[in-house]
C-alpha cells in the first residue's frame, strides 16, 4: 500500500511521517510518536479513551485516519499542562478524586480542556452532557464532575484576576 | 542546629496520613499526565504483533485449516493452529475450574468468537489482513444456547471431549453436557419446613449474563530470551503471581525463569483474572520466533471470548411463618458456564460463594444445588466486581424477600427488620455453614430508613398511584430496597486454594536508613489505589509518613508470592499482611530502641511514630531515629538493617454489608427509569481512606446501574453475540448516571489486624438488587412479581404493556 505523506503538529511540535493512508490517527500518535497518554478503549468511538483536540476540537483519534490530521494542529494529555505546572483540570482531578484505574483520564480531561473553553462556566448538568463521549468504568462519573465544575470556578478566578 | 519546637501529637498523626485519612491519591499524577504504563503502552525492540482468526459459528467441525495465503503476506511471521501447538500439549489449557479449554480449536468450536488460528506479523495492521486470509473450513453442527435444552435427552453432544466420563473435576456428570452439582445444606429439613410452612413463596430469578469489560481490554507482550532462558511476560493479570506458576506448569521452563509483570491495569473487575489462549500464543510465539510478541484483544474479542459473568438461573422457594419469620430457604441453580467450565473461584467452590443466599437474615434452615451446564456460549464466568458469585446470590436473596412480602401482603423493610441477623448473634453460623464475622443491621437499615424518609416515600408513591389510576400522571415511584451481606477475603489457606495455591496474600517491607521505605505486596492494583491505602495502613503501623513509603506490586521477580487483587480480597488479606509486616517491624525497632535508651524492651511504649520511655515522655527515639541505627550501629543480638515479611493466611472471610435505597421514576409509556435519588449505607468495617471508599462506591454502583438496567451479553438462537460492542452493550455516561448519597457505618472485623473488611464490590453486589428492587416496586400495586434484568426501556414498557397499564 503506497504510503502518504504527512505533517502534523503534536503539542507545539512539527512531525513529517509517512503513513498508509487506512493508519488510524491514535496509532500515528502512539506508536509512531510514542506519545501513550491517549488509550485505544474501543475502536468504535463510543469510549472516548483516545480523545485528543484537533484544530481546536476533541475528535476520537481511533475513528479518524492519520491523512485526515494533515495539516493539523493536535494537542494530547501529553501537551496540557506539565510536570510542576499541572492545568487546573489536573489538580482537579486529584484533588476531587475524579479517577482510578487511570485508562480514560487522558482522554477525559483532553475532553474537559476543550469542553471548559466550549463553556467557561457549566451547570451540573452541562458537564454531564458535554461528557457524555467519554466513557468512564471506575469512578460511576460524580467525582468527574466534581472536578471539572471545580477546575471551571478555578480557571474563572484566574481569569478574573487577570483581567 | 536549633532544636526545632517540638509538633503536637495530633500534628504527628496527621503527617503520618494513616489510616482514617482521605489521603490523596500518589497514582494520579502519572495517570493524569498520560504517564500511566498500561500493557499496550509497551514497545520492546524487534517486537511482533499477533492476532486471532476466530470462529463465526457457535457450534461447528473444523475440517481444515489452509494459512498458505495468510503466510504468504509479506511481514506474517508465522500462523498457529491446534496442530502446531499439539507437540508443546499447549493446543489446550487446564481451566481454574478443573477442567481444560481449547487454546486454539481442536478438532471443532464450541462458542463463537473461539480461537482457531493465531497470526503473528511485524505489524498490527499486517496481522490482521493476514488473518483475514487464513481459509478455515467450518461444517456447522447444532447450536445450544439454552442451558435447560442443553440437559434434554436428545441434546447434541458438545463437549466430545469428555465423551463417556461420568465423572468430573466436582463429582458426577449425569448427562453429556452436565458439567457437576454441588449442594449446601440440608436438603431433606428444608423441604420437610416449606413443604408443612404456613406460607411459601416461589419464584425463578435470572441474573443475565453480562461482561466486566474493563476499559483497557486484555492483553500482554511475552517475551522470551533466548540467552539467558529467561520468559518475560507483560500482562493484564489480576493475579500475576499465579500467572507465572501457570506459565511453569504448562511451559516446563522452571519458575525462576518466568517474570510476570502487571503493569498499570486500566481496570479488571474480574475480567483479568483468568488465563486466556491470547496469552499462551502470544508466550509461544515468543519461544518460536525469538522475538517479543505483543497481543491486545480488540472490544468485540473482549466482550464475545473473554471471561463472561453471572448466567444463573435461581428457581427459589421461602417459607414463612404468616407473620413474616423466615423459617427456610431452598434454590435450585441451572448454571450456564458456556462451552468450557473456566470459572474463576476458589477449587472446592464450583459455585462460588453462592450459599451465603441467606443474607443478612436468620434462617433457620436452608439447601441450595447448582447444576453447572456446557452450551455454545463463551467460557468464563468469572466474579465481575463479585466475591465469586455473591453478585448472584445477593440478588437472589434480595428478590425472594420482596416476593415474599408480597405474598404476605407485608411492607419489604419490615419484612427484612424482623427477620434480620441481630447484633448479639455475632459471630452468626448460618444454615449453609458460614461464620460472620460482624454486624449490626438493624443500626444500619434504621438509618438508611431515616435518611431517605421512607414513610414519607410510601406515602408519595401511595399518592402517586392514586394520580395514576385517576389518568393525572403516567409515571409510577418505585422504592428499592436492598439490605446485602458480602462474603470476601478469600480465603483461609484450609479450603480456598487456586490451582492448588492457598489463597494467603503477602507483604514485604524494607526500611531505609533514612527513614523512607519500599513495601511490596503479592496483589496489583486495577484502580483501587493500593499505592495510597497501603502506605496508610503501613504509617499508621509503623510512624513513618505514608508520602515516605512506596508501594509496588505487581513484579514476580520483585514482589513476594500472593494470589492477587479480586473478590475483594486485596484488603482483608493483603491489608492484613502489610499490618502483620509492620508490626514485625516495630517488633524489632522496639529492641532497637530499648538499646539506644538503655532501657529494658518492656520500658517502652509505642506513641504514633516513636518509642517512648514509660514515664519520661521527653525520652524516645523516632521510627527514623530508629531506622537510622538500625543500619549504622553495631547492636547486640540484633542483626543489622530494618526489614519484615508477612505470609498470611486469614482465619476466616469478612461480611461487609450495606443498606441502599433506590428511589426511581418509572414512565410506563417509554419504559424510561430515571434514578431520582440513591442512598448507599456501607459497613466496611475500619475505613482505610474514605475518599477512596467513596469512590469505589460511586463505581460499583454505577456497574450495577448498568448490568439491571441495560447490560447483556445476549445471543441468538444461533449463537450469535448480539451485544458485542460498545454500541449495543451498555456502558452507562455521566448523562445517564445519577448522584449518589453515601454513609457508612463502621463495625470492624473482629478478626482483621486493623479490623478492615474490604468495599470494592459492595455496590455491585447491593446496587443491582437495590435498582432492580425498584422497577418491580414500581409496579408492586398493579400485581407485578418478578420480571427478568436487564430492565432497559422496551422491557420496561413490556411490563407495563402485559399488566395492562397501556390501556
């Protein structure tokens, strides 16, 4: 199979690969970038575990071919915040206990980080339907919530202060 | 140095973050970084990928196998089938259940989804066209998926292998496709009791087959080298330990030259406790090729070939005085264990703990048989979030009570009020010979009760079915009522055992000389977060802060021998182990001390992280002080350095319990259920970290949520798995998940170190009844018993239909 040849931009940083045009994005980005934070859950897109935002939207990197990224600007777990500068959504999710076993989390706050910019300020139930595209099987969803109404109210005051 | 002013004692325990402390998690910051190290996540140089070629029949003869064009793809490095692994006697594996299971098809497939030819390629990709190529010549044999047509005289023979033997791994088989009965209790009291009973009521209950399906599927990466002999094998293993100890048996390669390594699991729920053929191909591939062979199973291989849950169909019969004092309880089990018996339990329970059916009530007497049974189904059976069938039994329990109160035209929780296991009955023999440990009911239901106000709920739901006759409404309340007795920990060496490996857990734990530590266990988190809880019991034991101690599991080669994380256990077993440990630890360091502060060992006592002299506060030296002299002086009768290691094997099982109530509205139109308010009372005993508790609640209720109100692995009469991805098996969203409310009570295991029971399958275990519970309850006043799960819209709108309530 004659391969194509693509650039992506993966957390601020210029990739050229070649890739078979049938490669699903969410290997591209783990096997051939060895950047593992986003899952492969289900490879039907109903799990959400491979979440990444591209050109600014979340999109199910197994259901996206790696040619359909050309051109992209992409960012991962791997890009949101960084180890002593943790995004909001991180803390939060700590601090709230909004995971467990760890598998969908990297899709989950890659979800809540485009999500919270979606909608700065969601109600309850905003968050549980903007969610909904990612499945999670420890934490019954209360302490996801939690977290995220929390990061929300936390990255509203520093936008406050700020302006 | 200045002396630093001297901290408080309360400042002492809360540095130490011991037990009792919502301590947060050490795991989350890997896991909310993406650093988290799951099995797929591994890549090792020269690495090949395998993948199945499996059957689409669920009953069928393979007549021939032709892998000429698979092989032929440029990258295929090699095909398996039956017949290349027959000269290792790898073509089949012993189950946990004392029977065997194809690797791959020999001869014929029993389920579809089953393993025929295993493909291994340089790449993914590749691997999976050239398994598209392997040309497999199926002649298709009548399908049984009925576990009852499956005992008829004339039903076809599935398992030929077992052609002619009467008799199996539990006793006799009385028909071809019987697998074993197994029986509790006194059968011939408890049928004299329901046969001369004032009231009796009857009923079959179905727990459907459902899946764990863990978000991360199952998989691993063998890799053997061939220099140093040496198998590595990197896996989804919930019991990684037993793992290698199979990896021997089956391999011949002595066990010092297996590493199993559990990395980060992205959840098991019971899912990644058995051995599946992916992982003997991937291992022999491995041997064969030389190279590291990777296998990740895909979600519709997950849910269709690995590890399906529940299947009972429980025929009940209760007996009662008239006013409501249970005097006997009988169930009969037709169980369906699929194609091959490879359910996961201790080797003398077939069924589990299924005969602690009694509950949370005195019952005088009590019988129980289950009847296991092959059909064309997937093999498994495994304890999804379940201490090895007590999901079923709890149901059970659970539903026969309310089927009783409504022959007895009685209120459910009075009902369980007055018939409950009261406090001074501890420890309590029940009728199918179990000792709980602890409990107080009554405490627990009376506050459930309190807290949702449940006479001003009847009274609602009184009103609401008024409005409803009167056409002012169409949706019904339903009130669930659930109260539920665990059995986990297993278990005591003397009659639980895997594979022949007694079901102790372990801890090992070193001190350094700084005053930091490493304590490794023999079980694996899945999610649990046993990095945090551990280091808690071990500060709480030791006095030194839990943010100064590691805890790794998961490494044979590290990690001392245990029989892994399921059924519960990891607490009352493992946590017991890790108290054992340090109090060996402080065993020594008491010595230690007496030495340093001259005094004799019986002159000290123990105050949070310090040994101090009787009488003289001002006089101690800490666990580092300790820790430190331990390495760098020269101490009569002592030996140098700081270590301990506990084997232990529990005396008895622990009996958590809980109270949940599910108040649910029910739209007899749509069959729409919507939660509006979940109360989850649990007892746990001597709670480790609450937040943590809090979450596994939150969890486990929401697997419960699922499996009553939508989840099914279901066939067709054919065999075809109709449910087999995540579009038609239900995995509920934050959308559909409602809020829950939790309490607890705290009433310790008199027989844990720390007096811990374990929680993480409490919610299962009470959440499926408690939903369940409230569907019927819903539709008690127009005359509804019993109707099967999952209760997801059309069979909800299926009862309203057939009671008529449509009109």
């Amino acid at each position: 199979m004659s391969k194509m040849h693509l650039k992506l931009t993966v957390n601020g940083e210029a990739h050229e690969l070649l890739a078979e045009p049938r490669e699903l994005l969410i290997h591209v980005i783990r096997e051939r970038l060895n950047l593992t934070g986003p899952h492969i859950g289900c490879e039907t897109s109903h799990c959400g575990a491979c979440t990444v935002d591209m050109n600014g939207r979340s999109v199910k990197s197994c259901t996206v071919f790696a040619a359909q990224a050309n051109g992209a600007e992409i960012t991962t777990i791997e890009g949101i915040g960084a180890p002593g500068a943790l995004h909001p959504l991180q803390e939060a999710f700590r601090e709230h206990h909004g995971l467990q076993c760890g598998f969908c989390t990297p899709g989950m706050i890659t979800r809540a980080y485009r999500f919270l910019q979606e909608n700065p300020s969601p109600s309850e139930a905003e968050v549980r339907m903007g969610m909904a595209g990612n499945l999670c099987r420890c934490t019954g969803y209360q302490n996801i919530v939690k977290a995220i109404l929390s990061a929300a109210a936390e990255m509203n005051t520093v936008k406050e202060a700020a302006e | 140095m200045n002396e630093l002013a001297p901290i408080s004692r309360e400042q002492r325990v809360e540095n130490l973050k011991g037990l009792g402390c919502s301590r947060k998690r050490v795991e989350d910051v890997r896991f909310t970084q993406g650093r988290g190290n799951y099995v797929d996540d591994l890549k090792l140089p020269g690495m090949l990928y395998g993948d199945f070629v499996r059957s689409p029949y669920a009953h069928a003869r393979v007549k021939s196998v032709d892998k000429s064009a698979a092989l032929a793809v440029p990258g295929v490095v090699a095909v398996l089938t039956a017949e290349d692994l027959a000269p290792l006697n790898l073509h089949w594996m012993p189950t946990l259940a004392g029977d065997k299971q194809m690797v791959l098809a020999d001869g014929k497939v029993l389920f579809q989804g089953q393993e025929v030819a295993f493909v291994v390629a340089n790449d993914r990709y590749v691997a999976a066209d050239a398994a598209e190529l392997v040309v497999i010549d199926y002649e298709e044999l009548p399908v049984v998926v009925d576990p009852f047509k499956a005992l008829e005289p004339g039903a076809p023979v599935l398992r030929e292998d077992l052609d002619g033997q009467t008799t199996g791994a539990h006793g006799d088989r009385r028909h071809h496709n019987h697998i074993f009965l197994w029986e509790a209790g006194d059968k011939a009291a408890t049928d004299e009791v329901i046969s001369s009973a004032e009231v009796v009521a009857e009923e079959m209950v179905y727990y459907h087959r459902t899946h764990p399906c863990p978000l991360e599927t199952c998989g691993c990466v063998a890799s053997m080298d061939a220099v140093n002999g040496k198998l590595t094998v990197h896996g989804t293993f919930q019991a990684p330990h037993v793992v290698r100890t199979v990896a021997s048996l089956l391999s011949g390669i002595e066990e010092h030259k297996i590493r199993v390594v559990s990395p980060d699991i992205g959840g098991g729920f019971g899912n990644k406790v058995g051995v599946y053929p992916g992982y003997v191909c991937a291992i022999v591939a491995s041997i064969v090729t030389g190279k590291p062979v990777k296998w990740i199973e895909d979600r519709m291989e997950n849910l269709t070939a690995t590890a399906f849950a529940r299947d009972y169909w429980m025929k009940g019969r209760i007996a009662a005085t008239k006013d409501g004092r249970i005097t006997a309880l009988s169930c009969h089990v037709t169980a369906d264990h699929g194609a091959f018996d490879a359910c996961a339990d201790p080797t003398k329970f077939p069924a589990g703990f299924f005969s602690i059916m009694t509950g949370s009530y005195d019952i005088p007497v009590a019988h129980v048989g289950v009847d296991g049974v092959y059909t064309n189904k997937a093999p498994g059976g495994v304890a999804y979030r379940c201490s090895f069938r007590v999901t079923e039994a709890a149901y059970f329990i659970e539903r026969m009570i309310e089927v009783l109160a409504i022959e007895l035209g009685m209120d459910a929780a009075e009902l369980r009020r007055i018939n409950f296991i009261r406090k001074e009955q501890f420890p309590y023999q029940s009728a199918l010979g179990w000792e709980y440990d602890s409990g107080d009911y009554h405490t627990a239901w009376d506050k459930a009760l309190t807290a949702i106000d449940y006479q001003g709920l009847r009274r609602e739901q009184a009103d609401r079915v008024e409005a409803f006759r009167r056409g002012e409404t169409r949706k019904l309340l339903g009130i669930g009522l659930t109260h539920f007795t665990e059995i986990v920990g297993a278990g005591p060496v003397k009659n639980c055992d895997i594979l022949g490996m007694g079901m102790f857990d372990s801890c090992e734990i070193r001190i350094h000389p700084t005053g930091s530590a490493v304590a490794r266990l023999g079980t694996i988190s899945q999610g649990q977060g046993h990095a945090t809880t551990f280091a808690q019991i071990l500060a709480s034991e030791i006095g030194l802060p839990a943010d100064s101690i590691t805890v790794e599991e998961g490494d044979t080669d590290t990690a001392p021998y245990g029989l892994g994380t399921y059924g519960s256990r990891s607490t009352p077993v493992a946590g017991a182990a890790t108290a054992m440990a340090g109090r060996k630890i402080r065993a020594k360091a008491q010595m230690i001390a007496a030495y340093l502060l001259e005094v004799h060992d019986g002159d000290l006592e123990w105050d949070v992280d310090r040994f101090v002299v009787k009488g003289a506060p001002e006089r101690f030296k800490t666990m580092k002080d300790i820790a430190y002299a331990s390495y760098n002086q020269a101490i009569p009768g002592v030996e140098p350095g700081l270590e301990a290691v506990s084997y232990y094997d529990p005396p008895n099982m622990t009996y958590p319990f809980g109270a949940y109530i599910c108040v649910m509205e029910v739209d007899v139109d749509t069959g729409v259920c919507d939660v509006r308010q979940f109360y989850a009372l649990d007892d746990c005993g001597t709670r480790i970290n609450p937040m943590v508790i809090e979450g596994q609640v939150h969890g486990g209720l929401t697997e419960a949520l699922a499996i009553a109100m939508g989840q099914e692995i279901a066939y067709d009469e054919i065999g075809n798995v109709k449910t087999a991805t995540l579009m038609d098996f239900f995995l509920p969203t934050a959308w559909e998940t409602p809020h829950y409310t939790t309490d607890f009570t705290e009433t310790p295991s008199p027989h844990h170190p720390i007096g811990a029971k374990g929680v993480g399958e409490s919610p299962n275990v009470g959440g499926v009844p408690a939903f369940s519970n409230a569907v019927h309850d819903a539709f008690r006043a127009f005359g509804l018993r019993q109707s099967h799960m999952p209760h997801d819209h059309w069979r909800v709108w299926k009862i309203a239909h057939d009671l008529g309530l449509h009109g």
